[in-house]
C-alpha cells in the first residue's frame, strides 16, 4: 500500500453544493518539496552579484528567510497531493478549489483547509414521460400563400434569382425553404420546452462555479455579438445605461438554468450510455481545430465531445414515443 503524504482528513458539507476538507500534509513531504521550492526562488529571486538560478542556497536563505521558503514548500505539497486528497475521500470536485494554509511553522506538520465544488446529487425526474408529453403536443406545420407570396416579392425587389433544378418551379423551391426554416424551428421549440420541464422538476443545488461560468459563456458570446454589429463594447454598456456587473446580475437566473440543464442532460447520458464514438470525436476536433489554429486540442476535445453528446441526449429525448 503506498505511503499517504495526508493525516486527519475531515469533511464539512457547504451549501451551493460544495464541501470543506480538512487536514494536515506530513512534515516528511513538507522536507521532500522543500528541494523544488529552493529551486524555484533561486529562479525568480534577484540578488546582486548573482544569476538568477544560480544562486548559493545559503546566501538565498539568508536573502529571503525560512518562512518564504516554508510557504513556497507548503504551496507545491498542496498542488501535488490535492488530487490524492480528493481521490482518498471519493469525492468528484468540479471547478478550481479555494486551498488555504490554516497552520505553518518549522518543524511541524502543514494544516490546510480546501473548499470545492463538489457534483451535486440529484434524483432525474421521468424524462422519458415528459419527453413523450411534449412529443404529443407537436404543432402542425403549414405553409400560407402569403409567406410564398411575400418571399417572391423580396426577391424580385433585390434581383435575385435563386438556381433551379431543372423542372423545378420558384414557387416549390421556396415552399421547400419555408418548409425546412418551420421545421428547424418546431424542433427547437420543442427541444426547449423540453428541457424547461426537466428543470423545472428536477431539484438539486447548483455549484456556484458552474453558474459563475455559465454566466462567463453568455457574456464572453454577448460580447462577440455586440463586436460583430459594429460596437464596442463600453459604447455598448452607455448605450443601455448598464454596467457589466449588472448585466450579470439580471443573466444570473438564466445561468442557473443553463448549468441545471447541463448537469440533468449529463446524467441521462450516463444512465442512457449515450456519447459520440471515438471516430466522431475524432472527426469534429479535426474540422473544429481547423478552424480555430490557435485553439487548445484538449479544450476543443472536451467542448466538442460535450456538444455531441448533448445533441444526442436530445434526439434521444426526441424520439421518445
């Protein structure tokens, strides 16, 4: 059995779905980092009359004190054993931990506390049913010869002249768009409202950092939008007599929902087995990577592989009679 760097490990449940740990980092590891901690402010110290990283460890002790290189020990233990620590206790954190030193002194054992948000645990309402209620519910698509009339005029008036098939007839090309438009749309329409209702009924508390990064993802977008209309961004926040704080306070209700609606499509796909195969994986990071050259391949794995495995919860959802 491997040697534990960690002692008296306890846990304290937090609301918002996140949890405490407490305990202690072995003097023994503490000596262990204390080598790549000299290492590592002998590389950032500067002290006259010597190169950075080639520093006399006496001289650097003597510049800089025992405790500096106790707290920079103390920071790689904790970095090293966070994983083991979690790993030790089973819990499924999320997000990045708040870690701090509670207790540091020569000689002794490092005390710390970390905070985490943690996956929360929750009951599925029946999906299935509610996906087949909502099913029921499909609206009849029909096609007026106003949209078919109204859509020829806009094209007569900006000079377009659509290709054709040969044999085929304006009037039917464009009822066929109408068509395919009113589809997408009841589609979407349908796929909303049924992930309305699983939020709705399903009950769980949300990690803040999951809502803290819905509402990153909606503004970072926002702002995308705002930028390709031509704005800037703070001309943008005059205009609407809005600071970015508030904006996010208003967007924070729909954040939550968003991050519910994460965490409730994941868990069908883990009850339901339901992911891409490696070879779409595969597929759709190569088309999405070149695109986006400069894009993270770990990053462009993990949003790819969650956008897959989310459309096809939905068209599981979907198909549900």
């Amino acid at each position: 059995m491997p040697h534990k760097n960690f002692n008296n490990l306890k846990t304290r449940e937090l609301p918002d779905a996140e949890v405490e740990i407490t305990g202690e980092i072995a003097l023994s590891f503490l000596v262990v980092c204390r080598a790549e901690a000299l290492k590592n402010l002998n590389a950032s110290v500067k002290i006259d009359g010597f190169r950075s990283g080639h520093i006399p460890e006496d001289v650097l002790i003597k510049k800089i004190g025992e405790v500096s290189i106790l707290e920079e020990s103390a920071e790689i233990a904790l970095g090293k054993e966070y994983p083991n620590i979690i790993k030790e206790l089973k819990i499924n954190a999320i997000g990045r931990p708040m870690i701090s030193v509670t207790k540091i002194a020569p000689g002794i054992p490092l005390e710390f506390k970390i905070v985490t948000a943690v996956e929360p645990d929750f009951e599925l309402p029946d999906y299935q049913k509610i996906a087949k209620e909502i099913g029921l519910t499909k609206e009849e698509i029909k096609i007026l010869d106003k949209e078919v009339e109204d859509v020829m005029v806009e094209l007569k008036k900006h000079n377009i002249n659509p290709e054709l098939k040969e044999g085929e007839k304006l009037e039917d090309k464009i009822k066929e768009n109408i068509l395919m438009e009113k589809q997408f749309k009841s589609k979407e329409k349908r796929r909303l409202a049924i992930i309305e209702r699983l939020v709705k009924e399903t009950k769980m508390d949300v990690p803040k950092v999951l809502i803290e990064s819905e509402i990153l993802k909606m503004i970072g977008q926002f702002k995308d939008d705002v930028a390709r209309a031509g704005l800037k961004w703070e001309d943008y926040l005059k205009q609407a007599k809005k600071t970015e704080e508030e904006i996010e306070k208003e967007w924070r209700p729909k954040a939550l929902d968003r991050a519910k609606a994460e965490l409730i499509v994941g868990k069908i796909a883990e009850k339901e087995k339901i992911e891409p195969t490696n070879e779409e994986l595969e597929h759709e990071t190569k088309h999405l990577l070149s695109h986006y050259k400069d894009a993270d391949p770990l990053r462009a794995r993990v949003y790819v592989y969650q956008t897959m495995r989310n459309e096809k919860v939905l068209e599981f959802l979907e198909e549900i009679k």
